[in-house]
C-alpha cells in the first residue's frame, strides 16, 4: 500500500459494531483509504487487506501486559506525548482500574495515528475526552438518533461535554437534517457538517417492485429494540382500535432485549396475544425474509435518526408507514413512496394501515416503484462511498 493513502480511524468500540458501520467500514474499504479499527474484538471477523485490526485486551492479564507493551512503544516515539497521557488520564480517572482500561484504549491510537479519527457514537466525546487533547489528526463525530436527539437532554454531564467538544470538532457526519440542526443546539458548527445517508447494500434491492397477493390477513411487522422511543406502546394501542373494528390482521415485532412490562401490560389489557407476536431478535438473513413476507413495515418510533429498516424495506418493495418523527420525512413522502402519520397518535396508526389494506393494488405497487426509485437515488452504496471521500478530503484539505 503507498504511504499517500489517508488512514481513517472508524471507532465504535466494538469490533465488529452495528450492521450499518459495518456497512460504512466496506464502503471504505472498497476506496483508496487505509481503514483503522480501535476497540475490542468481540468475534472474529475476516475484512479486506486494507483494514488494519488494533483490538484492546479484554482479560485483566493481557490488558495489562498490552498496556506495558503499548506504553513502552509511545515512551520511545514520544516521551513528552507519554508524560502528558499519564498525567491526563491520572487525572481523569479515580481508581487503577478505569486507568489501565483507558490507557488500553487511548495507547493503541496514539502509537498508530491516523489522518482522521472518525467516532460514530457522540457520547465518546464525554466518554473519552482525552482524544481532543492527545490526538494530532483531525477528529470527525457522526450524530445519530438518540444520542443526539434525547439524551443531552437527560443527561446534564454529557449537554456539557457536547457543549465543549462539538466547537472543537474538525467535521460531523449526520444521518439526516434534523439531526444535524439538533447539533448545532450544542455549538456544532453547522458548516462543518455533512449530511450523508446511510445506504442499503445492493444485494437487498429489487430489481423491480413486486406486486404482492393479498392474503384475508392483513400482516404488519415492526423491527428494532425495545426502547421507549420505539413507540410500540403506540402500535399495541392500535392494533386494539384495528380488533375492535374486527379488521384481520397479525403483528409482528421482532426487537432485541427483554420485553418491557408496559408492553406486557397492554398485550394481556387489550388481549392481543392471538394477533400479536413478539421475537427476541433474529439473525438477518431470516429477518430478511420475514421482513418480505409482510404487508406493511410499521414505524411507531418517537425519534429516529432515518431508521435503516425503513430503507431495507422500501428496498424490498414492502409498504412502509412511518411516524414524522427524527429524518424519516427526509425518505418518506407521503403517498408517494410510503405513508407518514403523526407521533404519538394510534388512531392514525390504525386508521392508515386500514387505509393501505383497502388500497388496490396498482396503487400500492406504484408506491413500491417510486420507494425503489428513492433508495437506489437517494440511499446507494455508491452515493454513500462518493460523499465519504469528499467529506474525509474536505477534512484533510480544510
């Protein structure tokens, strides 16, 4: 590999991460960078020749000969950076555990430094905060969903810290605008950002839209993890007004996690187990398939950054209805390409999918069209890969 190839540093913490960074790391590395990965290894995971591993120890023992080791190299690079790592991080944390921990973190990055050091999760700016004071590359921040649009807003410690860090920040990366005008709240400048989409990898889009056959029941599934601001309190809310309007219909929501006693409540309050089912996760070849099997993609949420299942599904030709919550009217166009309906309001909900349900079919198969047309425009891994490297360049040449 030349040496003129800018190195980029992807950091989620976790190696491998989430599927859509994993989907940013592959977009990368099919371009002339050098992708660096930080964190720990929680599997092994077989990338391209040009993404460079520095996983962290996660055993007490190895962590701490990692430490001396890492420790060593940077003392013999730079004595001064070494002294002045030290002195931070002896300051930052309170007992020698949470020392070594982040010493086992930092080390790796300042012995193998990168041009840009790209964090995908905001709290890392309140999390590791040394990076602004230790680093010599350009640091980038990616605003995603919540940890922008609610939990600065719960959480006193981390407004502060985005307060301070965002002004300091060379270049954010934001899923969408709404997102982005939510960082500029907390000093992010706002010509420093850079709305860039997610994508949807080519092998999940159609060729075509498919028309569907309509079964007597109507089915409607809901992805994502158990959380408040998933809204499925609102969903099991409507499906009760759908079964009292006697419409035929099973819903599905597969989430991760343990199912809140809330939604528990209201499954046995409005005796919705015969039409509700809930799955705790699935691999995503499977979820896939289920996912295409169904009527309808519900989103209930509250907020959302743009929910990447909204575009698996439009990509898969299923009829998507959204809350207007977060970005997901920045994809969704009312009657057009999927349908819209307000936050928090179940009698919308449900009268929307009864709505689609009686909708003929070269309607909804118009819709589909025009959903397919909007991913392979606006969401392509080639959109994606293009506005990456002139976001990155900007940076480096800025």
């Amino acid at each position: 590999m030349s040496a003129d190839k800018l190195k980029i540093a992807i950091y989620s913490g976790d190696i491998p991460s989430t599927t859509f960074i994993e989907n940013l790391i592959e977009a990368l590395s099919e371009q002339e960078f050098e992708v660096y990965l930080f964190g720990k290894l929680r599997r092994k995971v077989n990338y391209k020749e040009n993404i460079k591993l520095f996983p962290t120890p996660q055993s007490s023992l190895r962590l701490i000969i990692f430490v001396i080791l890492e420790g060593a190299k940077l003392f013999i690079k730079n004595k001064s950076k070494f002294n002045k790592t030290i002195k931070q991080l002896k300051n930052k944390n309170k007992n020698k555990k949470s020392f070594v921990r982040n010493l086992g973190f930092i080390l790796p990055v300042l012995n193998n430094q990168p041009d840009i050091f790209h964090i995908q999760w905001a709290k890392t700016v309140n999390l590791n905060y040394e990076l602004y004071n230790l680093l010599d590359c350009k640091i980038a921040v990616s605003l995603r969903g919540a940890h922008i649009n609610y939990s600065p807003l719960n959480d006193p410690e981390l407004k502060k810290a985005y307060e301070i860090y965002f002004p300091k920040t060379d270049g954010f990366h934001a899923v969408s605008k709404a997102i982005a005008g939510e960082a500029v709240k907390y000093g992010a400048d706002k010509n420093k950002i850079r709305v860039i989409h997610s994508s949807v990898k080519d092998e999940f889009l159609l060729s075509n839209a498919i028309r569907k056959n309509r079964n007597d029941i109507f089915e409607i599934i809901s992805i994502g993890r158990h959380h408040w601001k998933k809204g499925y309190h609102y969903a099991l809310d409507a499906m009760n007004y759908l079964k009292e309007e006697g419409f035929k219909f099973n819903y599905t929501i597969i989430a991760q996690g343990d199912i809140p006693e809330e939604i528990l409540f209201l499954l046995n309050e409005y005796r919705l187990n015969d039409h509700v089912k809930i799955i705790k996760g699935m691999e995503h070849v499977k979820l896939m398939e289920k996912l295409k099997s169904s009527d309808l993609l519900l989103l209930p949420s509250v907020e959302e950054g743009i929910a990447n299942v909204a575009l698996e599904a439009m990509s898969s030709g299923v009829t998507t209805l959204s809350t207007d919550c977060g970005g997901m009217n920045e994809v969704i166009h009312n009657g057009e390409n999927g349908f819209i309906i307000p936050v928090r309001d179940p009698k919308s909900i449900s009268g929307k999918i009864m709505e689609i349900s009686r909708s003929d079919p070269e309607t909804l198969l118009n819709i589909s069209l025009n959903a397919l047309d909007t991913i392979k425009t606006e969401f392509s891994r080639e959109k994606q890969k293009r506005e990456f490297s002139e976001f990155y360049n900007s940076l480096v040449d800025g």
